[in-house]
C-alpha cells in the first residue's frame, strides 16, 4: 500500500479504507486523459519494478493483455526489468546439490560462479558435464516461492478491492486476470513444465534445420533446476556481427517468420517471449531459441475459429468477422452488436483495394484491438498473448529485414492449416465418437422426457433465473434507502432539537429546564448515533 501510495496509485488500495477516498485520483477518469496517462502508466511500471517478482510477472503478463490496455500502459509494462541483484553463488550451490543429490563438482566437470542471466525467478549459470557436453543450469531463486505465494494473495485481496472501487478494472475482469496470473506464475516455478515446453517444441520442429531447440538433460533437470544444452550463437539484433560471419539476415528473419506460423498454426504451441535475448543466430545460420517458461497454447476448437475469422475478414464480411469474435470472447451485457458492425465496417473500408500482404500485421492487430477495447470484448488470454507474440515477432524479424513480408512468408503454413481442416482425416477423427454420442442420448431421451411430464403433473416445474446486473441494481438501491434515511432521521433530529429549544426557553434556571436540556443532548447524541451507523452501512 505504501508503495502504491508514493506512486500516485492510491485509488488502487483505497477501497480497503486505509487512506480517505476524497484524497485518491480517479483511475478511471485519469485512464485516457492525455499527460496523465503517460504519467500514470510510467508510475506503474515503476511501482511493479518495486514491489519484486510475482508483481513484475504480473506487468509483463498485463503487457500481454492488448485487448484490455490501452497501448500507452502496453509500452510502460513492456520496459519492466528484473533490477534485483542475483543469489550468491553459496546459495546457487546449495540449491542444485540438494536437488540433484550430489555435490556440484561430482555432477559437473565445470559450473560458472558468476551468472550468465539474472531474471525474477531464477538465474542461469553456464556448466560443463564430464563427458564434455556444454549446458545451461537455470536455478530458481531462494525464497521466490514463499515470495510469490504471498504476493499473489496481496494480489488478489488488492483485485477483489480494485474491482469494488473502479468500474473499468471490473470491467477488465481483474479478479479472474489474477486468478489466471496466479496459474501461469506457478507453472513457470516449475521447471519440469519449461521442459516439457521445449521437448514438445522441439519434438514438432525437429525436420526444421533453420530452427534449434535446445534438448533438455532430464537426470539433471527438476522442478526448481533445470539444465539443457547449450546453444551458442550471436544476439539476433546484433545485425552487423551476423552480416560479418556470413549470414543473411534477410533469410534468418523469413525462417523465423515461418517457424512461428507453423509453431501457432500447426503445433498449437508457440514460444511467446520472442524478444532479442532468446534468439541467437548459430555458426551454421540456424537460429537458436531459449526460455520456455512463458509459451501460448492454442487448442484445435480455438485454432478452427482463428481460421473461420480469417476467412471472413479475407471476403470482407463484417456480420460474419462479428459472429467469430462474439464466439471467441466474452461480449458484455450491454454489447451493441450494430456499433460493432459499422466499426467493422468502416476499419475494412480503410483497407479496400489494398492486399493484406501490403499491411503490417503490427497496424492490423492495433486498429483491431482497440476497436475490441472500445465494445469491451474480453478475448481468451491465449488469444490475447497470440496477438502480442505477434505483434513482437514482426517488431524483431523487422530489424533483420524492415521491408519482410509477414503475411507471405506465413502463406505456405496457413494453406496447410486450411488443408488440414479440410481433410478428411480431420472430419473423421470430429466425428469418430459422433455416433456413439447419438446413440446414447437416444437412449436417455425417453426417461428424461417422461421425468419433465411427470413433474409438469405434479406442478414441480420451477424456472431458476440469474439476473446478472442484479446485485448492482440492488447495491444502488440500498444505498438510496440509506440517502433517504438519512434525510428523515436529520429532518426529524432538526424539528425535534427546535422543539426543545423552544420548551427549554420559558423554564430556563429551573429543575424542568434541567431535565429538558438533558432530554436534548440525549436525543441529539441517538440522532448521531444513528446517522452514523447507517453512513456506515451506506460504504458497505
């Protein structure tokens, strides 16, 4: 709360009562406010950096959450940095022998003192084993699972209070976004699940030579230490060193472009933290790729829809384009789905006669992401992170090569995702369990029906219904009743504290007089009290 405070984010810990809700800004009316939002966005970013690790996940997974923020609070939150000093080496060795059960030097023929990477959650040292094979050895920091364990219930007390006191972080669902953060965070803790990540990966890209995954040592790999090979190799942006040694960088931007489409369109599973530190170009030209611990995952039903969406946005179809994202994410109660298809409508037009191959995928996904914004539609989370992996991956193919095509490059793989759903082996593994299901219901339908009539007999039909708008209806009208009641106790407490005064003033110095002044402060103190109390029920 204190850090929160000094940040100029009180409005987020007011609701807990701590600090008088007259001296907070307004976050939702300082969201868009041009120079505010720049500040606030800055300050947020720095208070996260403050607060530690499970915080700073936090942000770097909100950066994520394009369809939610506006982009001046995605460019603060893509700048935060782990500025924590790493664990001394004691530590690290303590740490990876308790793990491996063996002292490092009977596991390892050489382990680096110093760090070759520092992060929130763990640091990577470079090892050698016995049989002269090079490896990386990612330890998890000391203390970050109680650290995080802890943070996230602040984090989610801080949620459930942010959603009573601002109608857009209701709106942004900030509860359930917790909840989710709060999964994804004790995945990367586990080291086992960031193995699983890149065996997966690179069992799929195998037959891929332009692409290197580094394999996992699983004897040596647990779920706070984890060793993999090392794969050496220039920085990515590092474009003038790559030229130097041979390669091309326009090649190495079109096989990592492609490398992504097949990951998202045929694999289902995509690396998702595609910035210059996780690439490196190796001596043969193939490019290298480390840390899976934050990776998308994209079902086959979620796949199939991205691919129908597509297809209506190629025939310029603005109802259809609707019907996909209304089945993709959650449309809100007061959705105007006619608003919708005019915006749809009109952000076509902008690109009437010009091909999708002329448009950077980086404008495409802004103008549509904050069309979504503005009709507050909630994408799934892993189609949220698609979009920014996206959006990343043109930000750094685009430094080896400014004038790649993405949509061309990616073509070969997107017609393989359209044949793939049209074939059919496809349809016959859909329907494989088609006819058993129908078979059962069959089965059950007679019983079912003659239970409804049985109690339509009986007058035992009840209807339950769920009015979602509901509870806030009924907050705003309790909190009238109490204005009201308010007003009648102090009009009353008024006229009675006059008609007092006024009996008070012909028996003044007498023993009656006494005994009406103590009726009157008695009366004013039940007044008080009870104006007080229902104040207080009214904040409740």
């Amino acid at each position: 709360m204190r850090i929160l405070f000094s940040h100029g984010l009180g409005s987020l810990v007011a609701p807990f009562g701590r600090f008088r809700r007259g001296s907070m800004p307004d976050l939702d009316s300082d969201l868009n406010t041009p120079g505010v939002a720049e500040v606030r966005a800055r300050h947020l970013r720095l208070a996260l950096e403050e607060l530690g690790p499970a915080f700073i996940k936090l942000g770097q997974i909100l950066s994520t959450r394009v369809d939610l923020l506006p982009p001046i609070y995605i460019e603060e939150l893509e700048r935060l940095q782990d500025q924590i000093p790493p664990d001394d080496f004691a530590m690290v060795r303590q740490r990876v022998e308790a793990e491996l059960r063996a002292p490092i030097e009977q596991v390892f023929a050489e382990f680096s003192h110093e760090p070759i990477a520092v992060a929130s959650l763990g640091q990577v040292h470079g090892a050698t084993l016995h049989d002269g094979t090079r490896v990386i050895v990612k330890v998890q920091r000391h203390g970050v699972q109680e650290s995080v364990n802890q943070d996230v219930a602040i984090l989610q007390e801080l949620a459930r209070a942010g959603e009573r006191r601002s109608s857009f972080l209701r709106d942004m669902g900030l509860v359930s976004l917790i909840q989710e953060f709060s999964w994804t965070i004790r995945l990367e803790l586990d080291f086992l699940q960031e193995a699983r990540n890149a065996e997966h990966l690179g069992r799929a890209l195998r037959n891929d030579k332009h692409v290197r995954i580094p394999g996992v040592v699983w004897d040596l790999t647990t779920s706070t230490v984890l060793t993999m090979e090392r794969v050496d190799g220039l920085r990515i942006d590092e474009i003038d060193r790559i030229r130097a040694a041979g390669h091309d960088p326009v090649a190495i931007a079109r096989h990592m472009i492609a490398s992504f489409a097949q990951q998202i369109l045929e694999v289902g599973l995509f690396h998702a933290d595609p910035h210059p530190g996780n690439f490196v170009v190796c001596a043969d030209g193939a490019v290298g790729m480390y840390d899976f611990g934050m990776v998308g995952s994209l079902d086959e039903r979620l796949r199939e829809e991205l691919l129908f969406l597509a297809i209506a946005i190629a025939d310029r179809n603005a109802v259809r384009v609707v019907d996909q994202l209304a089945s993709l994410g959650a449309v809100p109660s007061e959705w105007d789905r006619q608003a919708m298809e005019r915006d749809i409508g009109h952000l076509m037009t902008q690109y009437v006669g010009v091909t999708l191959n002329e448009i950077p995928v980086v404008t495409i996904l802004n103008d549509a992401m904050g069309m979504i914004r503005r009709h507050g539609l909630r994408l799934p989370a892993q189609l949220a992170l698609l979009a920014k992996t996206a959006t990343m991956a043109e930000a750094l193919t685009r430094r080896l090569d400014p004038e790649i095509n993405v949509i061309e490059v990616a073509d070969p793989a997107i017609r393989r995702a359209i044949r793939h759903f049209y074939s059919p082996s496809f349809w016959a593994n859909r329907l494989k369990g088609l006819p058993l299901e129908v078979m059962l219901l069959g089965a059950a339908l007679p019983g079912h029906i003659q239970r409804f009539i049985s109690r339509m007999d009986r007058n035992d039909f009840t209807i339950h219904m769920q009015v979602d708008d509901l509870p806030a209806t009924m907050h705003e009208l309790n909190s009238m009743v109490n204005r009201l009641v308010l007003a009648v106790i102090a009009a009353a407490g008024a006229i009675g504290a006059a008609m007092l005064v006024l009996a008070i003033k012909p028996v003044w110095g007498s023993w009656e007089g006494v005994v009406l002044i103590g009726m009157f402060v008695v009366v004013t103190l039940l007044v008080l009290n009870v104006l007080f109390r229902v104040w207080r029920s009214g904040r409740r």
